[in-house]
C-alpha cells in the first residue's frame, strides 16, 4: 500500500491559509507566511491536511511523530485485518482411539488460535470397500468436537477422500 505524501513546510502552495494549532485550535485564515511563522515559533512543522479551490487547511504538528504514529496505526490495522489460517487435520481409516484423542487436542489448540478447521479422510487401496464405516468415523471425530466447532458443510465425499469443514462457535 503506497503512502499518500503530505505537504509540508516549503512544498505548500498558497497566499492564504486556514490554520489549525497542534491541539485541534482554529486560527481561521491567514497568509501563508504567517502561518509558517507560528509554526517555526513553536519549533514544529506545517502539514497541508486538506485542499480545495479557494482554502488550504494546514496544521501545526511535529512531523515526524506524526509519520511514527500513523505506521504504528498502520501496523495495528494490519494485524487485525489478518484472517485467520484454514488449519487441516488428516485421520485415517484404522486410527486408534488415542489418536483420535490427540486429533482432538490438536483441534482444541486451533480452536484457542481462532482457526478454521478442514477434517479429511483419506481411503487407501482395499479401504475404499469400507466407505460407510469410514463415514461413521468422520461423524464421530465431528460430534465429539461439537462443543468448540460447528459443522460449516455436510461431510463431503470426493471419490476416497471424505471432507468436512468447521467453523468456530461464537
């Protein structure tokens, strides 16, 4: 994202100004020469904030807290603008009981990171015979995560591969 450049001091361009002070005062309009006076009495610099056809808006401020402030807003906005990763959990058809518990676990820790989550099941060779069992084992995993997601779509089957995706409870 490419930074809007602000006027400041000498780049400015007009005869008269409307001047506002440091903490948000209106100066009401002046020369320009006037106003970069002030702003060198109060050791600050002049920024154009805004520009229309007959009146330019200039503010005294030190410039470069201002630069330090608007990335430190920009850094905040990116962070929070950042979606959350679609994190994915593989089982298979013959996974024990304590695998599935740590599947589970695995699941909970996603949840606490706010993430999606996208479960599969993979049918290999022979397993491919055994569809609906492996289904019933794909709802089970499903229900027993029931207190933190909730089922976004039906489990899906494409060809040996069962998937289903869940989204976080509010």
């Amino acid at each position: 994202m490419k930074e809007k450049h602000r006027k400041i001091n000498d780049e400015i361009r007009a005869h008269t100004v409307q001047l506002i002070t440091d903490d948000w005062e209106n100066l009401w309009e002046m020369s320009l020469s006037d106003a970069r006076q002030k702003a060198t009495e109060a050791s600050l610099d002049l920024m154009e904030i805004w520009r229309n056809w007959d009146i330019v808006i200039v503010k005294i401020l030190d410039y470069w807290k201002y630069l330090y402030r608007q990335k430190k807003q920009d850094r905040k906005n990116k962070a929070k603008s950042k979606a959350p990763d679609l994190k994915t959990i593989r089982i298979t058809f013959k996974i024990g009981e304590h695998d599935l518990e740590i599947k589970k676990k695995q699941a909970e820790k996603f949840a606490q990171g706010q993430h999606p989550l996208k479960v599969t099941l993979m049918l290999k060779w022979r397993e491919n015979h055994y569809s609906d069992i492996a289904l019933e084992k794909m709802k089970k995993f499903v229900d027993s995560l029931e207190e933190i997601y909730k089922l976004d779509w039906w489990i899906k089957q494409n060809r040996n591969t069962f998937i289903a995706m869940l989204k976080l409870k509010r």
